[in-house]
C-alpha cells in the first residue's frame, strides 16, 4: 500500500473522516460498542452495503475495532478505538458549530 502525503494537517483529516458516513458512524458509537444491526438502525439513511463499506474502512483506519464472538448465532460488535474517540472529540466542536447555525444551512439552496 502506497504511503499517502498530506499537505497539511486538515487535509489529513477530513481523508480519515470524509464523506457522508463516516462521523454519523463515529457519533454512534461514541458512548458504546454495537453490533452490526444497532449500528445500522442508529445511522439513518445508510444501506447495508455502504455500513459494511465504512466500517471496513474505518477499520483501515484503526479508527474502528470489530470484535467477532463465536457463538450461535454468530455476534460481531464494532467499538471505537482511543484514535476513533480522539477524533470524535475533535469533532465535536464542529457539531456544536451545526448546531448553533443549523436553520442557516437548511435554508441554504442546494443543487
């Protein structure tokens, strides 16, 4: 795998945490892990396929830890990682910001 340069550390950031999903899947898991389904009923909108899509990704990460129990019926649950929380308590001073400026960016037009 190729080593990624970065120009600053912005843009390292938003390539960790970009797209759509991705701080939807690490808010929910912010207070604890969950299982495969939980996380999908907690992050409205996403398919099955982009979930798996994400996690493994976020697992690339090492933002994600996926924990396989074998038992019947087979459970897998999905917590962060200490560099998954770091970045959430990153992200929240961003939220705060939606937040505080959230009917502004509904009334925005969009394309």
């Amino acid at each position: 795998m190729k080593k990624r340069t970065y120009s600053c550390g912005l843009d390292a950031a938003v390539d960790v945490v970009g797209g759509k999903w991705k701080a939807l899947i690490l808010w929910a898991l912010h207070n604890k892990p969950l299982r495969f389904g939980e996380l999908n009923r907690s992050v409205s909108g996403i398919s099955e396929k982009m979930l798996i899509q994400q996690l493994r990704e976020m697992e690339s990460y090492g933002l994600v830890h996926r924990e396989v129990y074998h038992q019947v019926p087979p459970k897998v649950e999905y917590s962060l990682t200490e560099f998954g929380h770091s970045l959430n308590t990153a992200l929240l001073p961003l939220g705060d910001w939606g937040e505080r400026h959230l009917e502004t960016i509904e009334a925005l037009p969009r394309d």
